[in-house]
C-alpha cells in the first residue's frame, strides 16, 4: 500500500511531521525540519514562523492528494510550560467532516 493510500489521517500527519526530511527511504520529500528546529532549544517568534512554514510545508502533500480539503495549523508556545509548543491542526476531511488533532512537543 502507498502512503498516499493509508487514510488515517493522525498517522499520515504525525510521520510528516516527525520525520526528518530526506532521511526516509521510501520518499525523501517526506517530512519536516521540525525535529531539528526543536533540538536548538530556543523558542522566539522566528523559531515558531520557522515551525509553522516547516509544518505547512510537511503537511501540503495531504491537499494536493485531496486527503484533506481544507488546513489550519497553529502553532504556540505553552503559556505554563515554556519548553512545550502546541501543533493544533484543524482540517476538513472531502467528506465534508473536520477533526482537530493537537500534538504536543517538548523542547530537546
């Protein structure tokens, strides 16, 4: 089965975005600079522009294959936790459904 054939839609975009790009075989346009924007530690308004185009970027591949019709990510620093961002994505299945999915990632 190809990727582009899996419908779980948590899973197709927590492995866009936690794969490092060019590192997987089977597709190296797959994945995100995510992992390695988080290893440096710092959190500034540059840092998150930074992981929201990356985030954008990772997850265009699920539009231009019509797995999702529509996509709104936001990204924030944790108010209580400044070592936490918070990825909320909102999207619209084809179907006409939207479904939330928020990912939590701490700071390396």
């Amino acid at each position: 089965m190809k990727i582009e054939e899996y419908k779980n839609l948590t899973t197709l975009i927590k492995i866009s975005l936690d794969t490092e790009l060019n590192t997987w075989w089977a597709n190296s346009k797959l994945g995100s600079d995510i992992v390695a924007l988080l290893k440096t530690g710092k959190v500034n308004n540059t840092t998150l522009l930074k992981l929201y185009s990356s985030a954008k970027e990772a997850l265009n591949w699920l539009l231009e294959d019509e797995l999702v019709k529509e996509m709104d990510i936001l990204i924030a620093q944790d108010k209580v936790n400044k070592n936490r961002i918070n990825f909320n994505i909102n999207i619209v299945k084809p179907d006409g459904n939207d479904d939330r999915i928020n990912y939590v990632y701490n700071l390396k």
